[in-house]
C-alpha cells in the first residue's frame, strides 16, 4: 500500500500538470472559436487551433540564439578580385573626369574666338606648341592656351604646326585657328619685277624688299629672269626667291619657243631671249611689241644692222641698265661687243629680262615689211617701210621736239604711210641710220 501510495502520489502532479495543460488548450480554443464566431463570416473555416509549448522561467531568461552571418568566401577576399574593383572604380571615374573634359574642351574647341578684328600673326621657326599657344593668347587669338596644347596634342599635329604669318579672320574658333596653322594657310606678299630691268637691278629690288631674307651669292646671269608679279612668304630665302623667278622663266622661253612661226630666223632660244630684250626695252606698249618686233626680224632676213638705241645704252653702262643722260652722237658708233649701230646680227647676250608678251611678240611677229620705226613725240612710234618715209618720220619728230622745247604750237602731221596711232607714255628713240657727229641724240626715259 505504501508503494501504490507512493506511486500515486508521484503521478499525481504530472497527472495535474498535465490536465492544467489540456483545460488552458479547451480554454484557448474556446476563444478563438467565439472570436471566430463573432468575428468570422459566415461558411468561413475558423483558423487551426495553436499549440503553446509554454516555456520554463530559467528558459525564458536565457537570450535568443541570433543566426551567425555568413563569412566572405576566400574568392572574394582574393588580392586579384581586390585590384581588379580597384581598377574598375578607378576606370570609371577617369572616364566621367575625362567625358566632363571632353565636354568642356569641345564647347571651348567650337566656340567663336575673342578677335575683334581680322589679325595677322607671324609665327617664328622652331617654336613649341606650348610656345604658340602663349604667343596666340598674346596675340588676343585665342583664350585657352591649355585647350590649344590639348587638341594639338591629342590629334598629333605637334609636328605639323607650320611658322609664317597668317591671318586669322574676325571671332576665329580655336577649329579654325588650329586648321589654318597645320594646314600653312600662310599670307603671302607680292613682289613685282617689272620688264626690261637688267639682273642687277632685279636684285637691287629683292635686297630692298623686306619679305625676303638672307644674301644673294652672285647676280644672275642677264635675261635668266622672268619679271612679273610674284607671291612669297614672309621669311624666304632670296636666293629661293631667284630660283623660282629662274624657273618661271626658263617655261615662258621654252613655250614661247614652241609656239614660234616656223620662218623666225633665230636659231636657239636663247636667240628668242636676245631678241626680246630688245624688243622689250624700245617699246612698253602692247600694241607695238610685234610690230617693233617685226622690224628687227625683217633686218635680220636682210642682213641689216638693228641699230637700236638700247644696245648702245647696255654696251656703255652694262647691268646699271640707264645712262642716265642723252646718247652723244660719238657713242652712236662707239664699238662696244652690244652696239648693234656697229655689229652684225644680234648683240652677244640679252640687255634685260625680257617679259613673258616680249617673248611671245618676237615668236610671232606681226606680218609686216616694214625696216624703220622712230617715235612720234606722244609715247608711241611711227612705222615705214622705206629709208625716205622713215626719215620724213624723223624730220616731223626733230619738228616736234623744237615746239616742245620753244614753247610754240606743235605742226600738223603730213600722213605717213605705215603710220600707227600716237598715245602716251614714254617715248623711244628711232632706230636709224647714221646721225651728225658731236650732237646728243634725242632724250631717252
């Protein structure tokens, strides 16, 4: 008996326990199943009935155990896949730094300059990019040096920036500033090289142009240049200069000689050049070169002497090209190797440079027989064909002369046959046979 007691009684407060546990269950869902009446629709299934697992006081004071985080793998830890972040980030950040520059620098690159005005810039040898960029700021060109370096830079022209002067037009941008320089868009000036000038006095001019630079070894050779209008750069060598007017005229002489009458009777080009240095230096008027030219080829097919004023200035002065006072009657016939009044034919060499027209007249001379031409006291030459009309000619202008001189009214012309209408400018002596000894011949220009 004290057994079963003693058993009961141990299974008493579990069996106590357990029936507190199955009321407070009843009691719960007692609740939830009002709630679920009152609250609930209708034909709606009230909620599953919850268990409560009740715990112990020293239970409930213990913490709740938190899910550990989860540790980086080794991969990600790695140095490679640490630099390689590093990088990226870095990458992206030069390239927004780098498109914001781009940005700012291609506004700046587009944008209309400060010049106010158009403006010419001579740029020197041997400068750096750095250095134009400075002078161009200078200059009111541009704005940013930096933005200049940069595109130059960056499109590789460092050596392509070429010197010289140019011009830069009125708000020209940085693009067009830029362009203008690599592409030598320079300015060049004009020099001109009138016809009939000797080589002395052709280099004479180059020496006193300031376009030009440096010295010139030796005076060329009479007749090697072209005189005409030309264009250099600022800064050229004069010696570059004259090769290029050397040039110039070796083509004029080489085409005027191909496009000859097949009856011309010169035989060499050079010839062509002797001749029309003549030409040249007794007539300036157009609308004479190949009449006058055609005098002087109708002497050479008879054997007559030129006889040319000009051949006699050339043989007495040489390159100095002027005399610089009337012929004297006893250098009419002084021997010199140029005096066609004294020599055969043509003279040895040419007594100018001849003009590309004078080289032309003298290949195609005008279909003429005339042998004579003196000048008609107003700018322009009266032509014949006979000795005797010629020296009417001479007579009417010694007439003219003495009006000038006296101050009285000049006579009136008596018709001359062969005749050319009279117009200014200068005047040129006659190509005639032999005059009064001791007397100056009539003044030249």
């Amino acid at each position: 008996m004290a057994e079963t007691n003693n058993v009961t009684s141990d299974l008493m407060p579990r069996e106590a326990a357990q029936a507190g546990r199955d009321a407070a269950v009843r009691a719960s869902s007692r609740d939830d199943a009002g709630a679920g009446r009152r609250g609930a629709p209708s034909g709606e299934l009230v909620g599953e009935t919850r268990r409560i697992n009740p715990r112990s006081p020293r239970a409930a004071l213990e913490p709740e155990r938190v899910q550990v985080p989860t540790k980086w793998s080794k991969r990600a830890r790695h140095p490679l896949v640490i630099f390689g972040n590093l990088v990226v980030t870095i990458v992206t950040i030069v390239m927004l730094v780098g498109g914001m520059v781009f940005g700012v620098a291609k506004y700046r690159y587009e944008t209309p300059g400060p010049l106010e005005a158009d403006k010419i810039v001579n740029i020197p040898p041997r400068l750096g990019v750095r250095d134009i960029a400075d002078l161009l700021v200078k200059e009111g060109v541009i704005e940013h040096p930096l933005t200049f370096f940069i595109s130059a830079q960056m499109a590789k022209l460092r050596n392509d920036l070429r010197f010289g002067e140019y011009k830069f037009a009125k708000q020209a941008s940085l693009h067009d500033v830029i362009n203008k320089i690599t592409e030598g868009k320079v300015e060049e000036h004009a020099v001109t090289l009138p016809e009939g000038l000797t080589s002395e006095q052709i280099v004479q001019r180059l020496l006193e142009t300031d376009i030009l630079t440096g010295n010139i070894k030796e005076i060329p050779r009479e007749g090697s240049m072209l005189p005409e209008t030309y264009k250099f750069v600022r800064g050229t060598a004069r010696d570059q200069a004259i090769q290029r007017v050397q040039q110039a005229q070796a083509r004029a002489v080489q085409e005027a000689w191909d496009r000859r009458v097949p009856d011309l009777p010169l035989r060499t080009p050079q010839q062509l050049v002797i001749l029309a240095s003549i030409v040249e230096k007794e007539t300036g008027r157009a609308d004479e070169r190949t009449r006058v030219a055609a005098v002087f080829v109708n002497r050479l097919k008879q054997k007559m002497r030129l006889q040319s004023d000009p051949t006699i200035i050339y043989g007495l002065v040489g390159g100095k090209g002027s005399l610089g006072r009337p012929i004297l009657r006893t250098e009419i016939l002084q021997p010199t190797p140029y005096n066609t009044y004294v020599i055969e034919g043509l003279p040895p060499g040419p007594i100018a440079n001849p003009g590309r027209a004078a080289l032309e007249a003298v290949a195609n001379p005008a279909r003429t027989k005339e042998l004579y031409f003196v000048a008609d006291g107003t700018g322009g030459h009266v032509f014949s064909e006979t000795l005797d009309q010629h020296e009417k000619n001479v007579a009417r202008l010694r007439q003219i002369e003495a009006a000038q001189r006296d101050g009285t009214p000049v006579p009136a012309a008596t018709p001359t046959v062969g005749a050319t209408p009279a117009t200014p400018p200068a005047a040129r002596r006659p190509a005639a046979p032999a005059r009064a000894a001791q007397q100056p011949a009539a003044p030249r220009p």
